[in-house]
C-alpha cells in the first residue's frame, strides 16, 4: 500500500511524503504507482516553477515535499495532489492510504 502523508499548519497544506507500493501489480507494472510518481513529481515541479521552493527529498522508494511558507494558491496545489490521489484511490481500493498530519 502507499502511504501519503500530507502536512497541514494552520489551515493550509504544507507538503506530503509518499512512500511504498500500492500492491496493484508487480514492481515496474504498477499503474497506480506510475499515476502517483508522475503526479507527484508534476507537483514539485509547479511548485518550483510558480517560485514556491519546495524543499525535497528522496529516499528508496519515499519522497518527501516541504514547503518553509505556504499560501492558499500552494496549499490548493497540495489539495489538488489530494484529490488526485482519492480519485485513484476510488478507482483502485485498497492501493493507497491518504493522512493529514497537523504540523
């Protein structure tokens, strides 16, 4: 299963950590995994492009997305990720579990 993560401090999304294996299909074939790698890192990189600068980090098979300020328009990026991933989560149960951690 993937987990992600998302921060939230007082009231806006702040970042996310994603890390795992939706369990869908062998490693390499995993359609979910492949949606959520290319919306994550289509993520980062509006981030980054709109001049948010995320700080980011990866790891073996987890990344991580902080933002040092956030804002309504980056928090509503993060909810869009959010959202993204609920729809996939709807399509395919049991692949991805979805937090929101008050930081």
């Amino acid at each position: 299963m993937i987990h992600a993560e998302f921060y939230k401090s007082q009231g806006f999304l702040t970042g996310f950590s994603f890390g795992g294996h939706s369990g869908y299909a062998e490693a390499g074939k995993d359609i979910v995994c492949s949606a959520v790698s290319s919306a994550v890192q289509l993520t980062v990189n509006m981030l980054d492009g709109f001049g948010f600068a995320p700080d980011v980090s990866v790891g073996d098979n987890v990344i991580e997305c902080t933002l040092k300020e956030s804002c309504e328009d980056s928090s509503r990026m993060l909810n869009v990720l959010k959202a993204h991933f609920e729809s996939i989560l709807e399509e395919f149960p049991k692949t991805i579990k979805i937090t929101i951690s008050e930081v």
